[in-house]
C-alpha cells in the first residue's frame, strides 16, 4: 500500500493535497491543529469524488485505478508518538506492506508585525507551530521512513525562507530555520534513500492571504511574473510531481512561485 501522510490539512495547500494523492491511490493520514469538522467533510469529499470516478471508469471499460479499500484516517491535533505507534503496528498487524511513504510536513501560521512589536506569546507560538512542531514530527516519522520501501518528506516552505519578508521576520527565520534543516536532514538521509525537500511557494491564493483588500491582491499579482497567485490545486499538483522524481533529488529548497522571487 501507498501512505500520504499530510499534516494542516484542514485548508489551503494540505486539503488539496489530500484529495490529489487520494486520486492516486494513496491511503490518507491526516492531521489540523482544532478544525476537525472540515477533516470530516474533506473525508466525504474525497470518498464521494473517487466513487464518482470508480463509476466513470466502469462505464468506459478503462482500469480502475481507485481502490474501494482506501483508507483515510483523520487525527484532531499533533501526531504524537503513542497515535503513530498504534497507526503503523495496525499496519503490521493487517499484514500491508507499505510500497511508499510520503510525509508532507504542511502545518503553519503566518503573522503580520514590525520586529520589535511581536509579543514574547506570538514569539513561542509561531516558532512552536512552524519551526520546533515540524522538527519533531520528522523525527519522529524516521523510524517508519525506514521501514517503507520508499520514504519522501517534504515541507511546505516559503520564498520568504530564501529572503526574507519586511514586516514578516518571524514567518521568514522559522521558514529559513525550515529549509536549512531540510538541507542537513536530507544529507543525514541520503545513505538509505530517503528523500527530503522543502517546496518554497510563493504567494499561494489561500486564507492565509485573505486579509489582503482586492486592491492590495492586484498589486501583489502584478509583481509576480505569472500574473497571478498560485491555486491550492497547482501547488498540490506540484507535490504530487516531486513525489514521482527519482530520490536523488534530496536536501533541495525548490520554488514554485511563478518567477516572482
């Protein structure tokens, strides 16, 4: 069996990324931070769309490539050692072998402030959520990374990672935290084939960038190249793509920001 293991995906990047490994056959495990009814409806979404294309498959005589066994198990909060220890010995127990493990590290938040006016609170949380919480998630998974056949990690970053953001300085060191510790962790993996990369997305139309006025979204979207902020289906599209690259492609920080950095 094919594992996608997505955390923050609730919304935004991890919700669609959820349903494109979904189409491609992956079994699900997900995680959000509070919002668990929106993992139950993404859970429905995603059955009925594949029961829609099981049928369409049916009826022109094509191969079915989506299993009626797929299974998608949702988790309200952090993946924490004892959860991921009884997930993995049920895999063992059920006798699935694991042909591939895909670990996307998506969970984030973003905020909006002058340097010296962040508060000691904002401070702990942002660094808690984006940088210490992704930390640990990978180093916990390792020893099940180990055990697949494959074993892919990625992060979801940022351009602001590589430059830095004025009036985003905090989001910009936990994300440049994150892409050195990609660097160092995918070298460290190398030797068995473990692949880890970081996608450095650019201006991504999600609740994140919510708070901009139309005006201020327009002016965003001139500066970018492209013409237009990335959707949250492309930037799954993207992930999907790297998840079929050879593993030699590992410990890289790659853009997707439609040449705007």
């Amino acid at each position: 069996m094919k594992i996608a293991m997505i955390s923050g995906a609730s919304r935004g990047i991890g919700r669609a990324a959820a349903k494109a490994f979904a189409k491609e056959g992956y079994s699900l495990l997900l995680n959000c931070e509070k919002n668990i009814d929106l993992l139950e409806e993404l859970k429905g979404e995603i059955e009925e769309e594949l029961q829609r294309l099981e049928i369409s498959k049916e009826k022109d005589g094509s191969e079915n490539n989506f299993a009626q066994s797929l299974d998608i198990t949702l988790k309200k909060g952090d993946f924490a050692s004892p959860f991921l220890e009884s997930y993995f010995r049920a895999k063992e127990a059920e006798q699935a072998e694991i042909e591939e493990l895909v670990l996307v590290i998506n969970q984030g938040k973003s905020t909006l402030n002058l340097t010296q006016d962040y508060s000691s609170e904002e401070t702990d949380s942002l660094i808690q959520a984006n940088l210490l919480e992704p930390f640990h998630l990978a180093q916990r998974m390792i020893p099940y990374l180990l055990r697949a056949k494959t074993g892919r990690v990625f992060f979801s970053s940022s351009v602001w990672g590589n430059v830095g953001a004025s009036m985003e300085s905090l989001y910009s060191l936990t994300k440049g935290g994150i892409n050195s510790f990609v660097k160092a962790l995918g070298k460290e993996l190398a030797p068995t084939h473990i692949a880890v990369n970081a996608i450095a997305f650019g201006a991504i139309d999600t609740d994140m960038n919510a708070w901009l006025s139309e005006e201020e979204k327009s002016e965003l979207e001139k500066s970018i190249p492209y013409g237009r902020m990335a959707t949250v289906e492309e930037a799954a599209d993207f992930l999907l793509l790297l998840s079929k690259a050879p593993l030699y492609l590992t410990a890289q920080v790659i853009p997707f920001d439609g040449g705007w950095i």
